[in-house]
C-alpha cells in the first residue's frame, strides 16, 4: 500500500508478502525456543505437529492475503462479502465467483485456524513455566514494560484481523485461571509470565476501544452480523480509508 507500485508489480510478490515469508520461517523457530524455556511442555511429537500446522496454516494465510490484498488495487472492498463486490459480480463465467470464494475460505477459516491454534497453545505452554515462588523476579524492568504497549498492538491485530477472539479470549481466561491456581501454591508470574499477561490484558482494552468505536457503523455491522462484532481493520480501510491511498 505505502510503496510505489512500480517497485512490485501486481503479478510478483510485494513487500509485505516478503516480510510474512520471513515471518513463517523466523517465528516457528522463536516458538521452538520458547518451549524450550518451558519446564513443562507437551510430547516431542504433538509440539512438531503444531509446528508443522502452524506453517501451514501461515503460508495458506500468506497466499490468500497476498491477492486479497492486491485485489484492492483493481476495487475490492473488505467491507463487502466476496459476491456482493462490484468487481466480482461481473466476474463470467460464474463459477469464478465460487473460486474466489474457496480463496476466502481458505485465508480467512482454514488458514487462520491452522496457524493461530497452535501459536496460542504454543504461548499458554510457554505460560505455564513463567512461575517462581521468589518475589524479586516478579517485577519487570522498564525496557519490558515499554515493549507491552507494541506486543498489545501486535495480539490486537491478530486478534481483530484475524477474527479469533474466541479463541484469544478463552486463552486469556486460561490464564487467569492459572494464575489464581498457582497463587494458592505460593507461585507468581516471572517477568516473563507478567509482560505476557499483562500484554493480553491491554490487547483486550484495545479491542473493547475498537469495537465500541465502530459499534454504529451500519455497513460493518451488515459484514459482521454475529452476536460477537469485531470488525477486521482492512475492512474499515477499505471502507473509510482507502480513498486516502
């Protein structure tokens, strides 16, 4: 969107999809690490598995945004379902409006739950270890705490774009549970444990702001009618925003 579209032409990668290759290479391997610090984790065999579906799912998610994301240049709009946009009705024959549908489905659904899975119950492992019966490492120091306002904004996107608060949700109240449980033992949260919680804990404020500041926009609300409303932020770009670009 900021680069010149002469630098990545509609038919070759753009800049972004260069940055998702990095990152499904880069964070599976971040995940890995964080198991590793984990005193209690799963079977070798279930943490490969989730691994390999976590790749999966990103790199299905990678190739579906990569279009949906260039379809903007030709009039797609997020806001809209993928037959009610002006550039797909005039699609003929019509059976390629069903391909482009499978396209949405699996970006949106089968990707998205292949790789956000796996990367939550990855993080709640993670979670699990991040306890000490020793006060003075629960504190975290200032480079930390400055780094939760980024980390919060990173889950809000996920979460928001993605369309997984349930799953987010039920994470975090997971891990509630789990710190009252280990509270009874006399355990706190390490550093560690405290920059996690506490950057679900603000990515939640962000989405609760989100939502309540498009709770009265009539046309996200006809794209998101379900009794939980978390509008995607392409669509509201697409909707306020892109004649901006």
């Amino acid at each position: 969107i900021i680069l010149p579209l002469e630098w990545f032409p509609l038919n070759k990668p753009s800049a972004g999809d260069y940055f998702h290759m990095a990152y499904n290479v880069i964070t599976p391997f971040l995940l890995l690490k964080l198991i590793e610090r984990s005193p209690k984790t799963l079977p070798r065999s279930m943490i490969y598995v989730s691994i390999i579906m976590f790749v999966m799912g990103a790199s299905i998610h990678l190739v579906g945004d990569s279009v949906n994301h260039r379809l903007i240049f030709s009039g797609y709009q997020h806001h809209l379902s993928v037959r009610e946009n002006p550039i797909i009705k005039n699609l003929k024959p019509e059976t390629l409006i069903d391909s482009f549908e499978l396209l949405y489905y699996y970006d949106e659904y089968l990707g998205h739950s292949m790789w956000y899975i796996p990367f939550f119950l990855i993080l709640f492992i993670y979670f699990t270890g991040c306890f000490t019966p020793v006060e003075e490492e629960s504190r975290m120091p200032v480079a930390a705490l400055l780094l939760t306002g980024p980390s919060s904004l990173y889950y809000w996107y996920l979460v928001t774009e993605g369309q997984i608060f349930i799953l987010y949700i039920f994470t975090f109240f997971a891990m509630m549970a789990l710190v009252m449980h280990q509270k009874r033992k006399g355990l706190v949260l390490d550093s560690n444990g405290l920059f996690l919680f506490y950057s679900f804990i603000i990515t939640l404020v962000l989405i609760a702001v989100w939502v309540v500041w498009l709770w009265n926009d009539k046309i996200l609300r006809k794209k998101y009618p379900g009794v939980i409303y978390i509008p995607e932020p392409w669509a509201f770009y697409t909707l306020h925003m892109n004649n901006l670009h």
